[in-house]
C-alpha cells in the first residue's frame, strides 16, 4: 500500500511542458484531471539504492510538480546511467485504490506495473517518460503523472570547445597574416595584424561577433604585434628599436618622441603601461606614466624580460589597490620560468609557492571548475584561474591546463575535463576573453542568445559565484571562453577562435 505521508495539495492550474537540460524529450505534456484528492497527491519520490546502477542513487532529488503533474530530477544523472530497471518509491497524502506505473519495457513493449501488488518490479525510464495512474479508493478522482529521470547527454562538468563554433578572423578570410594580437580597450576589442610591411588594426564590440571594422593601417616594419597592449588610457605598441607608439582610439598613432630603451611590455596596471627597459646589459622596470611611489629598479633574475602571460587585475576583501598577476615568460638568459608574480602598484612579489612547469607564451584567464558530489549528487562551482598553452624548455609546445584555485599562489594540473581536446591544436601566445552571453528559453528546445557583455578585468577568485540565473528561469547567463590566435610548433600563426565553456554553465540553472 502507498504509504501516507501530510502534504498540502495545490490546485490544479494548467498543463505546460517541462524541458529538461538533457531528456529525450523537450515537451511532454499531460492532460491532467482536475482533483483536490489527497490521495492522488503525490508526495515523495525516490529511487531505491542500487550500486550498481550508480552509488548513493537513493539521494538523488526528484521534484514533484502537483500543478503540472510532473515528477522529475532537475539536476540530470550523470552521462550514461543505466536507467532501464530502475525501483521506485512512491508515497501519497492518502490512500489509492489504483497505482500503475504505465511504461515501454526493454523490448518496446507497453508494460502495466500495478505498484500496489508489486512495488518492488522494476520500471524502465530509458524509452521516454513513464507514465504514473492514480485513482482515489472511492472513484472520485484520478490523476495521471509524468515521471521524468533526466540523464546528461554530455559530461556536465567538462570543459567545451565547440568545433561548429570555431571562428576565423573575417578580415584574413584571404589573406594570411604573419603576426596578430587582440586587446579589449574601452568596450570593443582591437585586433592588430601584420599582412607583409603593413600594420592594420580593427575593432568589434564582440568576438562572436563577424563584422569587423578597420580603423587604421600603417606601413611600417618594426612595429612588434606581439607587444601589443591596452591600458585604461590608451594603446601601446613596441617597435623593434626600444621606442613605441601610442593611440588613445586606435585611430591615430603617435610615436614618443623621447629615447627609450623598451624591450618588453609587460603589461596595463590600470592606466599604466609596465615595461621592462634595458640599460649598460641590464634590464630595469619602467612605466608610462611614472608611478608615484613605485620601485622602477632591476629586474630580479626570475622575473620575465618577455614572454609573460597578460596581466589580469584582481581585487580582493584583503588588499586596498587592485593587484595584477602574471605567470610563465623568460628571463634575462632566455630561459623559461615557472614564477608567478604579482604587482600592487608599488613593487613586484614572487608569490609561486606550487608552479607549473616552466613555459613562456602562456594564456592565462578567470574561470571556473565545476564538480559533482558523488553523496548527494550537488553541483559545485569555484572561481579558478586558468592557464594554458606556452612554449617549454625543450621549445616543445605545452598542451597541460593548469588552475589556480589562490590567486597563483598554488597551481596544480586541471583534470581530464578540463584538458584541451585533441581537434584543438598546441599553441603559444593566444589570446584569451570571457563574455556573459544571456540565452533565454522559449518553445522546446529553442534558444537564443542576446548581445554578449564582456566580463571586467577584475575578477574576485575567492568568491563563491553568484546565480546565473534571472528569476523567474526564463533565460540565463552562459560565460563563454574567446580564444584567439596564437602560435603552431613551427611559428606558424593559428587564425581562428575557439569558443568553449563548461557544459553545466550553459544549461538552464536550478531554482
């Protein structure tokens, strides 16, 4: 007998469809009897332990709709359960003189269960929705369930890279450029290219989006596109004789006038660009403008003189000024580094306390992981950073990702979710960007995406991240990773961009 368990029944309302992240089937719907019966309530549903099915199965949550008479897990089994023989517990507010459990068994045939009798057959959820009949002892109400177990098509918590999604710069669809870098510099993004003797930079609001607008071309030999960098003010660009150029637009250039001894840009701190400079065989810190305050002596052996992944601002509960960290790059004998640093707008700290292995070129970005509690089957997400590709000693293309769960004071390898796939060639010097782009649900499976918003520099690691979710759950945000560009084995420059994220990010969140 259905065991009795106090619950207060809602009215009834309307029939709609649910849509699961991953079912089979993204409208089922029911045509519901009107009852108020209690015992024709539904008011708990579990699933019996079965380890050989999935360990800790019976803690699995199933939400129990009594408006729309549904009954489902909203958070899907992991990839590939078994869900063909499948026991179930079923309890009601009152008695029922009839439960059945309408189905198709292995063999496709529709099968009868009368729970009442045999509450211990199995049922199989792998052909579609089952089909739950209630009726009251007196034959007054009935109600018919759809029982849902929703299984991940995908692994949630693996990192993404859509092939159909890759990308190809629009403006080199028929060129092939020697040298590219991309820059986000007052809300679009600026990708410089080298195409022979002439420079041509180019603006979009969005890296997903295809039209590009050129906005300035120079001939000119000695510019280094891979020094290219944006600071708050404006952008800078190093040539090969120690000077640079600046544009406060992208538009027009202008070359500082007086002798400098830049060989590297290491980054922006804000407004300021950071340099390393080189003096008698010696390499010093610069910045244009001078820092009030900061230590512009030698560079510490350990430190990049080039090579250094960008910069990326972070703020913190613990510190009064925002601090920037980078990771990987060479040092003055050529050599790759596995140090961290991070600078406060004063002075330059070696914060490695786990490294990686020493690599220079490297992409480094705020992420997350995600994993699942295999007790209770929760979903957790943590605020990382990401770091990948670079060149190592051996000049050996590196295709570990590695994160840093500390602001890079530890790194460590990131698990097999999170490596690069195999169709994503090794790469150094790409260019990396995050942009919340929110999809709204409609009609079935049908999704759409809004105009992206480029996440900001900053980023506050520690934090736990807030809900994606715009409450009521009619549409989401989904950070994407951009990543743009970069370097093969042989030199050679990649012209694509990739877009990726973590499977679980993009399906409908939990309320």
């Amino acid at each position: 007998m259905l065991r009795k368990v106090a619950i207060s029944l809602l009215t009834v309302l309307t029939v709609i469809g649910f849509t699961a992240c991953n079912s089979d089937s993204d409208d089922d719907t029911l045509n519901i009897a009107v009852s108020t019966s209690t015992s024709v309530a539904v008011s708990s549903f579990t699933i019996s332990p079965n380890s050989k099915v999935l360990h800790n199965l019976d803690s699995v949550y199933f939400s129990i709709d009594l408006n729309n008479a549904l009954i489902f897990n909203a958070d899907s089994l992991p990839v590939g359960t078994d869900v063909r023989k499948l026991v179930v517990n079923i309890s009601t507010s009152g008695s029922s003189s009839i439960a059945e459990l309408h189905f198709k068994n292995l063999n496709n045939v529709d099968t009868i269960v009368n729970y009442l009798e045999n509450p211990t057959d199995s049922i199989n959820f792998a052909n579609g929705p089952v089909r739950l009949h209630l009726v009251a002892p007196d034959a007054s109400s009935t109600r018919d369930y759809q029982i849902k177990v929703n299984v991940h098509k995908m692994n949630p918590d693996s990192l993404y890279w859509n092939r159909a999604q890759r990308t190809t710069l629009p403006m080199c669809q028929n060129r092939v450029p020697s040298a590219q870098k991309t820059v986000f510099f007052k809300g679009n993004y600026y990708t410089m290219l080298r195409f022979g003797s002439t420079v041509e930079v180019y603006k979009s609001p969005s890296l997903g989006n295809t039209t590009w607008t050129k906005v300035s071309e120079m001939n000119n030999n000695v510019i280094d596109i891979n020094e290219f960098t944006a600071t708050d003010a404006c952008l800078y660009i190093l040539t090969n004789f120690g000077h640079y150029l600046f544009s406060y637009d992208g538009v027009s250039w202008s070359e500082y006038n007086h002798i400098t001894n830049w060989t590297h840009i290491i980054g922006s701190y804000g407004k300021y660009a950071l340099a390393i400079e080189q003096k008698n065989g010696k390499y010093y810190f610069t910045s244009d403008p001078v820092i009030p305050g900061a230590d512009y002596g030698e560079v510490p052996a350990d430190f990049p003189v080039s090579g250094n992944s960008v910069p990326y601002t972070i703020t913190t509960d613990w510190t009064t000024t925002p601090q920037i960290i980078i990771t990987g790059g060479r040092n003055a004998e050529g050599r790759p580094l596995a140090e961290t640093w991070a600078f406060d707008g004063q002075q330059w700290a070696n914060i490695s306390v786990q490294r990686m292995e020493p690599l220079s070129e490297m992409t480094m970005f705020p992420y997350f992981v995600c994993s699942t509690d295999t007790v209770t089957w929760k979903a957790d997400e943590k605020s990382v950073l990401v770091a990948l590709g670079g060149i190592g000693e051996n000049s050996k293309l590196n295709r570990t990702v590695y994160v840093s769960g500390d602001l890079g004071f530890h790194w460590k390898k990131a698990g097999d979710l999170m490596q690069l796939p195999d169709y994503i060639p090794a790469m150094a010097g790409s260019q990396a960007f995050i942009e919340n782009e929110t999809i709204k649900a409609r009609s079935k499976s049908a999704w759409t995406s809004f105009a992206p918003r480029r996440l900001p520099f900053w980023y506050e690691i520690m934090s736990t991240p807030p809900t994606r979710a715009v409450a009521p759950i009619t549409q989401w945000d989904t950070p994407y990773i951009y990543l743009v560009g970069g370097y093969g084995q042989s030199g050679e420059l990649y012209n694509t961009i990739w877009r990726g994220t973590i499977n679980r990010l993009s399906f409908k969140p939990l309320q």
